[in-house]
C-alpha cells in the first residue's frame, strides 16, 4: 500500500491527502 499517509501500531491509517481513516 502506498500513499501520502501515516500509521500508528494499531493499524490506523489516516490518509493526509483527503483525511480519511481506514481500519486495516
């Protein structure tokens, strides 16, 4: 997976570009 985005150790990916959260 790439993207402008950051994630934590709990598996939460928040895209900068559009702000939007994912659970993995």
């Amino acid at each position: 997976h790439v993207c402008n985005a950051s994630e934590n150790s709990k598996g939460i990916h928040i895209k900068k570009n559009d702000a939007k959260v994912k659970l993995f």
